[in-house]
C-alpha cells in the first residue's frame, strides 16, 4: 500500500503514516522510486489494535464520567 491509500485506510494524514513508519508501527519499505510500500498486514493490524482501545475505552465509561449539563 502507499503511504496516500494507508492515511486513507486508517483516517489520519501521511504525516502520520511517515510517523508510524519510522516508530515501527507499521512495516515498510522503500521501492525502486524512493516511495514507501507499506505491509498491508502490518496496517490491517495496526487498524485492529486501534478499534479495540477505541472500543474499550468507550466500554470503559459510564454515565458519571460525563461533564456536567450533559
């Protein structure tokens, strides 16, 4: 995947990518032109972990855990 079709996959910019790159988050590599090729099941992954920190975070609260007025 390019780095355009991974910000697209997960809903961030390709700066983030580039930053998921370079902390190891996602796998890559550099081709023949210098751009990267992303591991689409490094990405696939990656988009998993975050749904289900998404999903227990909202697991996580409850009524007495909103501002107040809500």
């Amino acid at each position: 995947m390019t780095i355009a079709e991974v910000a697209d996959f997960l809903f961030v910019s390709r700066s983030h990518v580039r930053r998921l790159l370079e902390s190891g988050d996602l796998l890559g590599a550099r081709g023949d032109d210098g751009e990267y090729i992303v591991d689409e099941e490094s990405v696939r992954t990656y988009r998993l972990e975050m749904d289900e920190r998404a999903r227990r975070y909202l697991d996580s609260q409850t009524e007495a855990d909103e501002p107040p007025g809500l």
